[in-house]
C-alpha cells in the first residue's frame, strides 16, 4: 500500500466516501460508467492487476492516475501517457465571493456535460456532477464557465472540472470558479486539492497563486485490451 491517502485517489475514494459511486471490489475499482472512466487498482499485487484488468471495457479505456510507477495488467496496453502534478492547498486563504458565479443543479446537467465535452478539463461523463457541488457563470441562460468537486476521501476533496468556453476566456472566471469551490471545501472542515498536467503553467500558476502548492507528481494513462 502506499503512504498517502492521496496517492492512489481513485481507490481511496472509492472504498471511502464515495463506494456508492464504484464498480470492482476488494482488489481493484472504478468509477460507474456514467460517472467517468477514473480507475485504480489497490496495490501492484497479481491479484489487483488481474482485477483491474478485468475492470476495462471491451473496446473501450480507463484512465489510472497515481503517484505509483503504473504497472499494467497482462493483456492490457498503456493508449497514452502523460505526467500530471497533484496540488493541495492546505493554507487556502479565502477569496471574496464573485457576484458572477452561481450554484449549479441538476437542472445544468446537460449544459455542464456540453461545456465538459467542449473544452476537455479532464474525464466528464452524464453524472460527474452529482460527485459534489458544482458552480458556474452564465451569459444569459448559456453555462460558459464551470468548477466542481470530484473525487472525496476522508479529510480532502478535489477541485475539478474547471473549464471556460473559448470564447469567454480571459476574465477571469477559472480563477473565480477555484477560489469558490475550494473555500466551500475548507468551510467544511476539508482540505482542497486538484490535478492538472505538469505541462500546463498557466493552470499550476492559477492554482499557486490560490494558495495551492505542488504535492507530488502524477502518473496518467489511458488504458484498453490489447
């Protein structure tokens, strides 16, 4: 097993605060189809690898995100690769609220999917939202700006799904959108954190500049059979 709760995230939320949400069992879980493709196998034992190999879809992938070296599973391939940064903010210090963001609801669910499928911030599917609380910012009646809460484990939930429409980039609301959804977090008596890529400066500055700091480096990958 490893040392932190964090560093294997997808398997401590889904034996923690989140089982309700996953499929698998002792050895090896994920996320349910309609809430994202989010995996992790419990440690790197021949038991675990054959249980999480046994959780890919015929023709289709999961993602593995861990502070581990990922070892695959026999009979499975790595699609893709990439290194991530997990941050923590454990001294958040809180924003003013932006009269511009507002609290999402199901009601948004299809606008947060869309505006998700658009801009790419990372695995986002039907029922994500229903992981955590969820604010935007709207034009009107259109959702162009998004943040939310994903994976939650005993003491720490992440910031996830923050993502701007292209055409609206540039004032501001990613920041906005991150100060909210982690201040709701420390209200609650948690500790915020989040994943980005390690290629992406512009988002790791953001984060910095609220009061994230670097945790540890990621492993991601996108797997299917072979």
């Amino acid at each position: 097993m490893t040392a932190h709760v964090l560093d294997r995230p997808v398997w401590s939320a889904l034996t923690t605060r989140q089982v309700a949400f996953g499929l698998g069992g002792d050895h090896a879980r994920r996320f349910a189809l309609d809430i994202g493709p989010l995996a992790c196998a419990r440690d790197d034992s021949v038991e675990s690898l054959a249980a999480l190999g046994d959780l890919v879809p015929l023709g289709g992938t999961l993602v593995l995100l861990q502070a581990d070296t990922i070892v695959l599973p026999p009979g499975i391939a790595a699609l893709s690769t990439a290194t991530g940064v997990q941050m923590i903010a454990e001294r958040f210090t809180p924003v003013a609220f932006d009269a511009r963001v507002e609290r999402l609801t199901e009601a948004d669910a299809s606008a947060m999917l869309a505006l998700a499928s658009l801009t790419n911030p990372g695995p986002f599917a039907a029922r994500t939202s229903d992981l955590g609380e969820f604010w935007g910012v709207k034009d009107g009646d259109a959702l162009v700006a998004m943040a939310g809460e994903r994976m939650n484990q005993p003491g720490f939930i992440e910031v996830s799904g923050v993502c701007t429409h292209p055409d609206v980039r540039g004032r501001g609301f990613a920041r906005a959108l991150s100060a909210t959804v982690a201040g709701r977090i420390r209200a609650r008596g948690d500790v915020p954190y989040l994943h980005a890529y390690a290629t992406n400066k512009a988002a790791i500055d953001l984060y910095e500049s609220l009061g994230f700091r670097l945790r540890c480096r990621m492993n991601v990958a996108v797997i299917g059979r072979v």
